[in-house]
C-alpha cells in the first residue's frame, strides 16, 4: 500500500474524489458498510469486553451437558446417549461430553458457568430464522431491524463525534453479524481469519487500486474516499497487531482457536473494541453425530481454554468475559440416522474470571414422546440483560425493550 496515505493529514493533502458506497458493498460489506459515516465516541480501554462465541447449527445441549441420572435420556438415545463412565461428571446430575476436559478444567477453576436449558417462547426451528430471533432479541412473533449488540452501542456508544477508525464491534466472521445493526451508525470491522488471508489481500488490492484510481470532485465523494482511506488503515493496523502478537498460551489449530486468538491481540493492543464476534459450525448433527459432535466440542473446548489461559497470562482475563450461544438445541431422541434433528433449549457458556463458576437454570423435563421438544426454562434474554447489567454496565431494558430477570452469574 506503498502509493496510499498513511495518516489523515496526508489524506487531506492528496484527497478531493472518491467512489459510491454501493460499488464497495460487493466488495468489503464486512468491514466497510457498517464503518461508514460513523460518529462514535472512544470507549475507556479499560471497559469491561464481552467476546460472543457462535455455534453455528444448532448444539445438541443433551450430549453437552448430560443428565446421566435421568433415565429418560437413555431411553430417547438408546444408541447415542453417552454413559456416565465415559463422561466427565461434574455434579450428581449431570456430566460434561468426554471431548471437553480442557473446558472442564475452567469449571474445576470457578471460571466457567453452564446455563442449561436456554430458549424462548414459541421457538422456530428454521436456522435463518431461529438465528434471526437470537441475534435481534425480540419475540418470535415478531422481526428487527436492529440486533442487541447494535442496540447497545445505540445506548451506550453514542455521542460527541471523534476522529477516530478503531471500532466499536469486531466479528471475525465472513459476514456482519445481524445481532451488530444499530439505528445509529457505528464503527465495526470485520476480518476473515488468517488461514484465509489470501482472500484478505485479494480483496485489499481491489480496494486499493479503486481509491488509487477514482476521480471526480465534490463532497461527497470526498468524505466517501475518506471512509475508505479509513478503512484501510483500520485494516492494516489490526493486519500489523496480528502479526507482533505473542501469546502466552499456546492455541490448537483450528479456525476457532485462531479468531480468539486474533482476538486476544487485538485486546492486547489496546483497541477500545466493547464486543467481538467470533463463529464455529458444524453442529447440524442429523447423522453420524458422536463423531462429529465430539470433534466440534474438542475444538470448542480447547480454544476456550486457550484463549482463557492467554488472557491470564497477559493480566487481561479480568477485562474479558466469553459467553456461547447456538440457534437451537436437538431433539431429545435420536433419529434413524445415528443424529438428531432440530430443537428448542439447549445449554450454553459463560467463561471469565468474573463469572461464579457452577450450573445454572432448571434442567429440562425429559418424559417426552418421540419426536417432542424440551420446554426451555431460562429465557436467552435473561442471559443477554445479565450480561449487559452487570457486565457491560448498560440498562438492559432499553437494548432488550423490557426488563427480564437477570442471573447470579457475574461476580
């Protein structure tokens, strides 16, 4: 980028065209669309982060968190129910998936909290719009605009404009997370992991060679051109963040453990960033799902670990809390195919220093006929006003439009 500005001042000297959004669009939205026109405040580097774990699919909470005592659960999974010998048992009830003993070590260690049994009224077993309704927060009756996590940097991140490119959200996703759209715009950014940096670069000269080549004169374009000069930068002062990081923990190989990984650095680096998104898949287990369910659950449970290690190594574990979410869980019997099929309330994780380690919520009812769904017993808003109250420090009420109880989860 040896032809580009490296700074705003030498922006200004050499700047007076630029190109549409819309042309970009194709190119970038992932770390472009959201960045435009944004007026935020910097955030205190010292505020507290949350670090948002999708598992993309649908996890089947009943071999996660496993209720070996209930014999209901090995009369549904007569083939993939998991025994208790094989399991690691956590308390008299109930076992973790033998896969996960690196996440196990952070529960031993008070740092982990499980909440079982996670859903929402009416629930909607499409994956589009199951995650839809997770991402935006309201009912399922009912659509958004607007996801939770824009609706908090609405509330929380808004006000005198300054002049600044670090972002306010960070998903290390292909795509802008639906949960990041606010009324207002904000500072995200987006980057693909390192393991698919070519088409990070590919998509960097294209953007490049347009600023290099645009033409014409008028405000517009102007403040356009500067977006994207923005943009630029942005990229390569997180690219250049990436590459001096060293961690204090070693990380698996796998693309979630290298997201939080990239995460930790950035966090390292001092970024005001409030929230991070990051993504693993895979977890539509309709057939064959001891082994591929046990190979998601290793991933998942070593990056956690890792990147919890890492952070208490690098003295930042008190800044950051980790929290999981999936779009559904499974149905309690198992199919024909050695799988499960989409559900409703499933388990998911809060990981931290400050959380107050244990399980949490009411485990599901499981005397059920074949092919019938758990009731959920802890609303997922509950979670999410839990979160914002006590962790981000922002009225729940006005992200979530109504007060939900929250949970004891956060020291």
């Amino acid at each position: 980028m040896k032809n580009l500005p490296h700074t705003r001042r030498e922006f200004l000297k050499v700047s007076s065209t630029g190109i549409g959004l819309i042309s970009l669009g194709q190119f970038a939205p992932e770390f472009l669309v959201q960045s435009a026109m944004a007026s935020t405040p910097l955030p205190e580097k010292d505020k507290s982060i949350l670090v948002i774990v999708q598992l993309a699919g649908g996890n089947d909470g009943l071999n996660t968190l496993i209720p070996y005592e209930d014999s209901n659960y090995y009369k549904l999974r007569p083939k993939i129910g998991i025994k208790k010998k094989d399991a690691i048992v956590i308390n008299n009830t109930h076992a973790l998936h033998p896969s996960m003993a690196k996440f196990n070590q952070l529960f031993i260690e008070g740092k982990a909290g499980i909440i079982q049994n996670v859903g929402y009224p009416n629930p909607n077993r499409s994956h589009f719009r199951s995650t839809e309704i997770w991402e935006t927060a309201v009912d399922s009756d009912r659509t958004s605009t607007t996801g939770w996590v824009g609706r908090f940097m609405d509330n929380q991140c808004s006000g005198v404009p300054i002049n600044s490119t670090d972002p306010l959200a960070v998903h290390m996703t292909n795509n802008t997370p639906q949960s990041f759209g606010g009324k207002k715009p904000h500072s995200t950014f987006g980057f693909v992991n390192r393991i698919n940096r070519r088409d990070n670069e590919d998509t960097r000269k294209v953007l490049e060679t347009t600023y290099l080549n645009t033409n014409g004169e008028n405000d517009n374009s102007t403040f356009l051109k500067q977006t994207l000069m923005n943009t630029l930068l942005t990229e390569r002062k997180v690219q250049q963040k990436l590459d001096e990081y060293k961690p204090s923990h070693n990380y698996p190989n796998s693309n979630l453990a290298t997201s939080l990984k990239n995460v930790a650095a950035m966090i390292r680096a001092g970024f005001p960033t409030r929230v991070y998104f990051v993504s693993i898949g895979g977890f539509d287990t309709h057939s064959n799902q001891l082994i591929n369910h046990s190979n998601l659950l290793t991933q998942l449970s070593d990056a956690l670990h890792a990147f919890q290690k890492d952070l208490e190594g690098h003295k930042l574990d008190k800044q950051v809390t980790t929290m999981t979410f999936s779009e559904f869980g499974r149905r309690p019997n198992e199919n024909e195919s050695a799988g499960t099929d989409h559900g409703t309330a499933a388990p998911l994780f809060v990981i931290g220093s400050n959380v107050k380690g244990g399980v949490y919520g009411t485990a599901p009812n499981l005397n059920l006929k074949k092919n019938q769904d758990v009731e959920f017993s802890t609303d997922f808003r509950q979670v999410y006003s839990t979160m914002l109250e006590k962790w981000m420090n922002c009225s729940s009420e006005s992200v979530l439009g109504r007060k939900y109880n929250g949970l004891d989860i956060i020291v």
